[in-house]
C-alpha cells in the first residue's frame, strides 16, 4: 500500500496508544525493580548497585539494537517489527515476573533493551505518515503520549508494587500484550515496498548507522544538539532523587509529586503547544526557543534556594518540549523514506550513548558538591553544568538553524 499523508484516526490512534502503553509498561516497573532485586542480594548498598547495572544495561543494548531494529523497519516494513517488538516485550515482562534467580532479571532487562528499541519503528511510521510540514506537530503528540505513560507508569506500579513485587510485571506483560492485540486488527503498514530498502549490516550497526549522521551538515549538526540534549536531561534520574531531599529534605511524595507535575507539563507542551508555536514560528526558530529556554530553567533549578524555588524553575524548563519535536522533524526531512528507520535508529543510539555517559558523569559530580566538605563549592552543581551542557546545544542548534535557513532561502530563523 502506498503510504498515506492523512492517516486514519485509528492508525494515529494506536501509535500514540502505543507509544503510552510502552511507556506505562516500563514505568511500572520502577517503584519495584529495586525490592525484587533485593529479594537476590544480601546487602541494600549491593542492590542499588545492580539496579544501576541493570539501568546501564537496558541503554547499552538500545545503542546496539536500535539500528538494526530500524534497519529492519525499513527493509520488511513498519507493521511486522512494531508487532514483533510488542509481542517480544509481553513475554520479556512474564519472564521477569517469574524469575527465580538475579540472572533471569538481568536477561530481562537485557531483552527489554532490545524490544523497547521499536521506539525507532515509532518514530519512523510517523514520517512515513505525515507530510514534512506536519511532523513537529506529529512527535509532539508522541512526545505527549509518553508524558502520559511517565505519569501513570509509576503511580500504577506503586499501587500494584503494594499488592506484590512482581504484580507490576504481569500488568506490564498484560499491556504490551493488549498493544500487540490491537496493532494487529487496526495498524495497517505505512512503508510502501518501492520505498523500501535492503537490509545491510554495515548500516545496521550503530557504528553505522552514526555514519548517516554525517550525510549532511544540518544532520551532524542537529545530532549533536540531540545528544548535548538527553546528556543534560540525564540530570534528573541521575541524582534528582538524591539531591532534593539533601538540600530541600524532601520525601518520596514530595519528589513523586513533581515528577508527575514536569510529566503533565511535557504532555501539554508538546502535545498541545508544540503545533501552535511550529505554525506561527517555524520548526527552527521553536528549537531554539525551547533549547535556550530549558537550558535557563535547569540554572534556575541548580541555583534555586528553597525547595519553592526550584518546584517554580520547571515551568521554563518545560520549555525544552518545543525542542524534541522540531528536531526529529528537521531531521527527518534530511533523508529518503527508505531511511527513516535507519535515522530512527541512529538517533536512539546517540541518546543511548547519553543515557550511559551521562548517569555516571553527574552522578560523580554529585558526590564532588556534596558532603561536609565537598570538592565543588555549590551543591546545585550538576544542574548548572547541566544547563552549560544545553545551552552549549542552543548555540550550536542557533548556528546550524542560521546556516541552513538562509540556504533553504529562508527568511532569518524560518523553516
């Protein structure tokens, strides 16, 4: 079938119904992962460390398999590996509810890695879908149906975790199944074979896959954006947890408080102001806005004084939701159809990259500001240079934009 630029309610409803469901099924798991783990280990100090393992774990085979899972997207088509990835993240979440031993949990988490790696396929049927000037309205919502899942994910996994440390695993198996179930009596395939592409390792890889990244200036450019991006937003489960209630005393329900807040407020910006602000502004000039503006909200945040204060700082933050969106979509019409997937997939790896990097670097930096007599005179120091970090990002995502607007023959910052 030749893809559709109008596509029906029910296939962009379950892409997004998809996409939340993912989410809520591995946010689920958070609350318990942990007191499962503990259930292995002797000592407290030993579980926190394998569940960061296991959280390193999860990123580093999304950087493997990313690629390849995109790769396939766009030889076999988008419908088959959405599916299959559904399907394999049901019976990967039974697994982990059954597992009698540590080493059944690692394996668990190592498939999950893989199968959650179909946020690729995701991303890619939507450009498939979409007409270029409709794509940063098209993540937007994506980017607001996993703020949905972010929200509801824990929350539900809190509830269920009191029932038992694995009741959360079969809810999560329960709802990935439901994804595969109705993905296949209502997602049709978006991908038509003409624009499909033959599978090859050398592009499959993450190596390179990065390789088609550097096809274009503005591609190599915006990549670097994306990772400077989720490399500063790794600040928050990094030492988020930890810093709030040193500084502020805050409990468990004051964190989980506001992190449900900064979810509702990500739904709302991409979901619903992201398409807005792109009409009036153009994807360009709404990247920057959002790059600068979260990268201002994260110094609010590493200089707030009191808790007030840094609870306020996530309103500008929440403006690096304008970012995500625009980027993709900037980034997506930089390539053929055939290579979505592959763009898809070197994306995720790049953010993998980050998801691994990042966690460690603030973490260290965390331990240096604070103690009685830490190395780094500010304790908020991992968000300030988490917020360089960024705004090293706007100024290059200014640069590029400037660059390739006037080559497009673009009016100053305008799409």
């Amino acid at each position: 079938m030749s893809p559709v630029l109008r596509p029906r309610t029910a296939t962009m409803a379950f892409i997004l119904v998809t996409a939340a469901l993912d989410i809520v099924a591995m946010g689920i798991v958070i609350p318990v992962l942990p007191a499962l783990i503990e259930g292995f280990v002797a000592a407290d100090a030993q579980a926190g460390t394998i569940n960061g393992a296991l959280i390193a774990l999860w990123a580093l085979m999304q950087f493997f398999s990313s690629p390849v899972i995109g790769s396939l997207s766009d030889r076999f088509g988008r419908r088959p590996v959405i599916l299959l990835s559904a399907l394999g993240l049901a019976a990967d979440y039974v697994l982990m509810a059954l597992a009698p031993s540590l080493w059944w949990l690692v394996v668990g988490r190592a498939v999950a890695g893989v199968t959650s790696s179909s946020f690729t396929t995701v991303f890619a049927y939507m450009a498939d879908v979409t007409p270029a000037d409709q794509r940063a309205r098209a993540y937007g919502l994506i980017g607001a149906a996993f703020s949905a899942g972010f929200i509801a994910g824990p929350l539900l996994g809190g509830v269920l975790g009191e029932l038992s440390p694995r009741a959360p695993f079969w809810a999560a198996a329960a709802l990935s199944g439901l994804a595969f179930l109705y993905g296949l009596f209502v997602l049709p395939e978006s991908l038509a074979p003409e624009h499909r592409m033959a599978f090859s390792w050398r592009r499959a890889n993450p190596f390179g896959a990065l390789r088609l990244l550097r096809s274009h200036p503005e591609l190599s450019g915006l990549s670097l954006v994306n990772f400077l991006l989720h490399f500063s937003h790794q600040v928050f489960p990094a030492v988020f947890v930890l810093y709030a209630a040193h500084r502020y005393g805050w409990s468990a329900w004051d964190v989980g408080l506001l992190l449900a807040t900064v979810g509702a407020l990500d739904l709302v910006m991409q979901g619903v102001l992201v398409p807005r602000v792109v009409k009036r502004l153009g994807d360009r000039s709404t990247m920057i806005i959002g790059l600068f503006g979260g990268a201002f909200g994260i110094a609010c945040m590493g200089l707030a004084p009191t808790g007030l204060y840094f609870a306020l700082a996530i309103l500008p933050n929440a403006l690096w939701g304008l970012a995500m969106p625009t980027i993709q979509s900037l980034m997506t019409q930089r390539v053929s159809q055939s290579e979505q997937g592959q763009l898809q997939g070197a994306n995720m790896s790049v953010a993998s990259v980050a998801g691994i990097l990042s966690p460690v670097f603030f973490g260290a930096v965390y331990s240096a500001s604070a103690g009685s007599d830490p190395l780094l005179p500010h304790p908020g120091s991992a968000f300030l240079i988490a917020a360089l970090v960024l705004l090293a990002g706007a100024l290059i995502g200014w640069a590029v934009a400037r660059r390739n607007g006037r080559a497009a023959g673009a009016d100053g910052l305008a799409t």
